[in-house]
C-alpha cells in the first residue's frame, strides 16, 4: 500500500523529545515536516528527567518557557551527601547560578505533552500520525521513500516520499540498524538502576537535585518533578543505581521490583529523609540498565541522519540524553534553512554535533557529575568523615564541577559564546 507523501516534507521517525523538538524547531523555520510515531496514542509515560540551560535556552526560543514552567519544578541547587547523610557538596543551579535561563526538574510525559500540544496547535494535528513503524527507508536523488507498518502489529505496509527522513526513533531505533547492522549489543556499564516516583513532602530547599551515596554500596539521585499540590506533597523523581553483574535489556518502561534493591539502602536515615520509607511510597517502580553504545564514525547516509538516542545513546548520568537530542533538533533545523542541498544539511548537521556528544558519551562513562561522591568514596574509604575540608578541598569540589559543564556544553562561558 503507497502512502501520498509530499517530496518536500521533512519525515520524522519518532514523536520522543527530539522528534517533536525538531517539528517545532522546523515548523518555526517555515520547513514542512510530519512526525510518524509507532505507538497507536501517545501517553505520559516514563519518570523524571532535568533540562539544563543549554536545553532550556532552546525551548525558551520556541517559545517554550512558561508552559513548561507552569508544569516543572524550577531546580534551584545541586546538592552531594555520602550514604551517612553528611553533606560533601552544594551549589546553584540554573537562574539561581547566574545562568540567563532556567534548569527544569520534570515529568518526561509532562515534557512530551508540552512539545506535542504546542506542536500540534502550530503545525496540526494532521502532522502527527500514529500507530506507524519505520522498518526501513531508502532513497534517490530526488528524495527519500520510508516504509511504514502499523505499529500495534499490523502486516499492512505505507510507504511515504519525503525530502530527508530523520531518525528520532530512540534507543531502539530499526533506521540505525539499517545502516549498522552488525553493530551488536549495548555495552554494559555493570551498574543497574530502578527508577520511580513517589508523592512526598518538599525536602531541603524544595527544588534540589541530590545525589548520595556511591555505586558499589549504592547511589542515589532524587528531585522534585512537579510544583506541590493541594495536599502539600510534590512528585519526586528517584534513582536507585547498584553495581551488579545482572541486567536486562534496555526497555525504558519495564517493571522492577523493590525487592530487588531496596536492602542497599535499608539503613539511609537521614535528617532530611528517611529513604527506605520514601522508597516504599512509590507510586510505581521502573528498571532499566545502564548501558550505551560505542559512539558511531557517522550519523548521515545521503538523505538519511540520526539524532538524539538513535544517534548517541549514553549512559544516562548528568542529565543530559534529553538535553542533547534539543540540542540535535535545533541544528538539524538551522542547517536544513542554511543549506539548499539536502545532503549538504545533514553532513553540516553531523559535522557540528557527532564530535560533542562523542566526548559526552565517554565522558558519562568515566567522569560525569556524580565523580564527586566517587572521590570522596574512595579517599574516606567509605567511612564517615569528620570535615570535609580534611576529605577534599572546595576548589577540586568545583573543578570536578565545572569540568562536566564544559564538555557538555553548559558552562556559563560557552552559554555566553
């Protein structure tokens, strides 16, 4: 079965937060694109995630900001414990920090609904079509042909011209395996982790991103994701991350366990919180491990690109898998309106993003913003400490800090550039 398709269209392969980024992105550039999406209704799904203000700089200028505002928590400092609750390290976050926009703590289903409304109202509703699975995409000179299948499981098959096809379809995505078909599995980082949500009184400033405690005895990351309610209680997002030699395949929304991890941290009582309680009042529990692949020499073939986690997924630490797919879209968009030669598009696109978020993904590997509690880990030998001054000086605090900042691309300097 032929679909109709518009030569000129700019087909999107996936309506995540890249997906619908981009759309927006090229819809305010006056490029026409469609979004295709393999599931049949696109719901809130997953847990929490934080935008940093690189991120937030570009959704600001799609005139973003205040819807998402309306729906976030506003994150105003980092805050570092080691598992005995004493404080290693704190610092601002955001506008709190000097930056010109914010850092946002939010539900990923609340992002989603935020680009996919505001995409829809711009573009129409019609420029989303769901229940379609890219299985493949080839082309010619003239253009790109993707062959969809229903995405509930369908054998019907539509096939859709397009100018380019971008592949937005995730860390999963069957166009990167078009191109790298041997590429194997995801690498194992031998951490697993369980994520989930509980409803829960505003601890510490009420808009802090904590991280405690170290993997082999276990870490966690905790934020709230949503404003406090009537009741009192905001959404908190959390992460529990233990060494292990177990995992699973990566499924963003498999269901994990509490039993499965919450012994590690059965003695985390903390002035601010006690944790095995916290964990208990979960909502729901996820379990994904932490894995990544190997960075590719190349995200463009012709008329074809990667982008977002189908082009560089990473180890999700230091907030950032988010943050760098925004980051994709708005060069896609701005290469795509500076170059005439589709082709020429994407190979500026690539040229500008691949080397940045390769240095991102082994970075995460190595030396992300959780080093610090690593460090202090191993100079107290996992013991208490009496100050932290005697542990590790405040400027290697900062300067492991900053560091993670530059090569991410959010210091205040290279803001500023």
């Amino acid at each position: 079965m032929s679909g109709d398709g518009n030569r000129d269209e700019v087909i999107i392969v996936g309506a995540g937060i890249g997906g619908l980024t981009l759309g927006l992105a090229l819809h305010q550039a006056h490029i026409p694109c469609r979004i295709f999406e393999t599931t049949a209704e696109i719901r809130q799904v997953g847990v929490g995630i934080n935008l940093l203000p690189h991120a937030t700089r570009e959704l600001a200028a799609l005139g973003l900001e205040k819807a998402l505002a309306d729906v976030a928590v506003t994150t105003t400092d980092a805050t570092f414990f080691n598992r005995f609750g004493q404080l290693i390290y704190q610092e601002p976050l955001g506008r709190s920090a000097g930056y010109e926009h914010p850092q946002f703590s939010i539900h990923r289903g609340d992002l989603q609904r935020v680009l996919l409304d505001a995409f829809r109202a711009r573009a129409g509703a019609s420029r989303v079509v769901t229940d379609r699975h890219c299985v493949a995409v080839a082309q010619d000179d003239s253009g790109i042909t993707a062959t969809f299948a229903g995405g509930s499981g369908g054998t019907d098959r539509v096939t859709v011209r397009g100018r380019v096809a971008i592949a937005c379809d995730g860390i999963n995505s069957a166009i990167r395996k078009q191109f790298f078909p041997s590429e194997g599995e995801p690498r194992y980082s031998g951490v697993n982790m369980w994520r989930g949500v509980t409803r829960w009184k505003p601890m510490l400033s009420g808009a802090s991103m904590v991280r405690a405690g170290w993997l082999s005895h276990g870490k966690m990351v905790i934020y709230p994701i949503r404003p406090a309610g009537a009741d009192g209680l905001q959404l908190v997002n959390w992460v529990a991350e233990i060494e292990t030699p177990n995992y699973r395949k990566r499924d963003w929304n498999r269901a994990g366990s509490l039993d499965d991890f919450i012994r590690a941290f059965a003695d985390w009582h903390f002035d601010w919180l006690d944790v095995p309680a916290f964990l208990r009042a979960a909502d729901s529990v996820l379990e994904f491990p932490m894995v990544d692949q190997d960075p590719l020499p190349r995200w463009s073939f012709g008329r074809v690109t990667l982008l977002g986690d189908a082009a560089h997924p990473m180890v999700p630490r230091g907030s950032n898998g988010a943050g760098q797919a925004i980051l994709d879209a708005r060069a896609l968009a701005t290469a795509l309106l500076a170059h005439d030669d589709p082709v020429a598009a994407l190979a500026a696109y690539e040229q500008q993003r691949l080397e940045a978020t390769t240095r991102i993904v082994l970075t995460n590997r190595t030396n992300p913003p959780d080093a610090i509690l690593r460090e202090v880990f191993v100079r107290t030998n996992d013991k208490p400490f009496g100050a932290i001054e005697d542990v590790i000086s405040r400027e290697e605090l900062v300067g492991l800090s900053d560091s993670y900042k530059r090569i991410a691309g959010y210091s205040k300097d290279a803001l500023r550039a």
